[in-house]
C-alpha cells in the first residue's frame, strides 16, 4: 500500500523535527513493504532537513508543484510568467512579506518573528535571491497578512490570475501554486491511485478526500469541523499509536 503524510502539523509539531516513536512507526510501515511518500507545502530544500531517514523516497513539496524522485528533483508546473509578474507588482504595492520559491533557490522577506523562519532553508541548501532572479516560480506563499488584507489579497489575485489558492487559517499566510497544482493532483500525475493519508490543514483536503483511508490530525481548532469529513481524526500524541496500529 502507499502511505502519504504531510509533515507540518501532522508529524511535526514544533516546525524543526519529528518524534523518534512516529519515525520509528514510519520505518516499520516501510519495513513491511509498503511504500512511503511525503507531501508537503515545504520545497524540496526544506523537506529533506526534517525527514533525513526519508530523503531517497517519494517527496512531494510545494503543495505539489516539485517532485523528488530516484535522485531527480522535478517542477511540475511552474507559475506562469503572466501571473508571477502580477504578484510581484502587488508584492512591491503593498510591501508584503513573502516567499517565492524556485526549483531550488528561493527569494524572501520575512519578519524574524514569523513561524516560517524555522522551516526555511534550514540546512543552508540554497540561496535567498533578489525575486527577479527566480526565473521558475514554483509557489509563492504571503505572510502576515490580517483578515481584512486576506480578503482584499485572494479577490485581486483570484479575478487577475490563474493561481491556485490556499489560505492556511490561523497563521494570516496565503499559498500559491500553478493552475491546477495541489497534492492530490500530483500523486494522479504520479500514477497513485490507491494511498493511506494523514493530514491536518486546508492544503491536505483534497489528498485526504481522495485516500481509500484519511486520518485527520487536530492540530488546527479553527478546522475542527474538517475532523468528522474524514476516517478518522487522532490528536497529536495518537500520530504514532495510529500509524503502528497500520503495521498489524
């Protein structure tokens, strides 16, 4: 069987690492055959750092849009030229903290106090570029922004561009990737039909709604209605029990 596990809230809960009985959990899944993949809204770069046990597996980063796979980091559909050059323009308008990240390289401006500080680039893989040297955007995330900017934020970028969007409630960021790219997307693109996922955020909806079996992890009280759509819904400390139970 696949397995597929988003990381931050769902393994990690603390954006820097994961518990050694949940790897060890992991492990003995793989151990028995099956085969594990992780999804991601992280890039490629960020993911490696907290699953290093994990590195030559299945990655799927970007919220789907970047691929790592037998050794070979793929795009898999870019931000179109037309739609990056718009949120840049409203980047500069409004001086929004951001991340735009490329296939490997990124571009940042981001508050010290901000979460994603923890997750970016934590390894020193890459480097923090001028945005106009991103020449592939493969997503793009907003940061910081209150309610009311939200809103005026997802109307302009969804009446002016094609982008797919996700608003991470409770953490005032907004993700966004190409057209059509999400996690469930690209695991239909990479030919997995049948899959076990865990996921706990807006971004994992669509992966968990397609899975033959979904368990929902409570890290989000804002989201907690999203617990009963799914199969089952386990608090951070049953991650592991759960996982191990799927080894018997």
């Amino acid at each position: 069987m696949n397995y597929v596990f988003d990381v931050d809230g769902t393994l990690s809960f603390n954006e820097t690492s994961i518990e050694p009985d949940i790897i060890a959990s992991i492990k003995k899944l793989e151990r028995m055959g099956n085969q594990i993949i992780f999804a991601s809204a992280r890039p490629i770069r960020d993911l490696i750092p907290i699953i290093p046990e994990f590195q030559d597996n299945i990655l799927i980063g970007g919220n789907g849009a970047i691929v790592s796979m037998a050794d070979t980091v793929k795009v898999m559909s870019p931000i179109s030229e037309k739609d990056f050059n718009y949120l840049r323009r409203l980047i500069k308008k409004y001086n929004l903290e951001h991340v735009v990240d490329g296939k490997w390289n990124y571009s940042a401006q981001v508050s010290s106090e901000n979460a994603i500080i923890k997750q970016l680039d934590p390894n020193g893989l890459a480097k923090n570029v001028p945005i106009e040297e991103i020449s592939n955007p493969i997503k793009a995330i907003l940061l910081g922004i209150d309610n009311r900017q939200m809103s005026q934020m997802t109307n302009m970028i969804g009446s002016n561009t094609d982008l797919e969007l996700i608003e991470h409630i409770g953490e005032r960021n907004l993700d966004m990737t190409s057209k059509g790219i999400n996690k469930s997307s690209t695991l239909g693109l990479l030919g997995i039909k049948q899959y076990i996922a865990f996921g706990n955020d807006m971004n994992d909806i669509r992966m968990l709604s397609g899975a033959v079996k979904s368990f929902w992890v409570k890290t989000k009280p804002d989201l907690s209605a999203q617990a009963a759509t799914f199969d089952y819904s386990l608090e951070p400390n049953q991650v592991a029990s759960a996982i191990q139970d799927l080894c018997i």
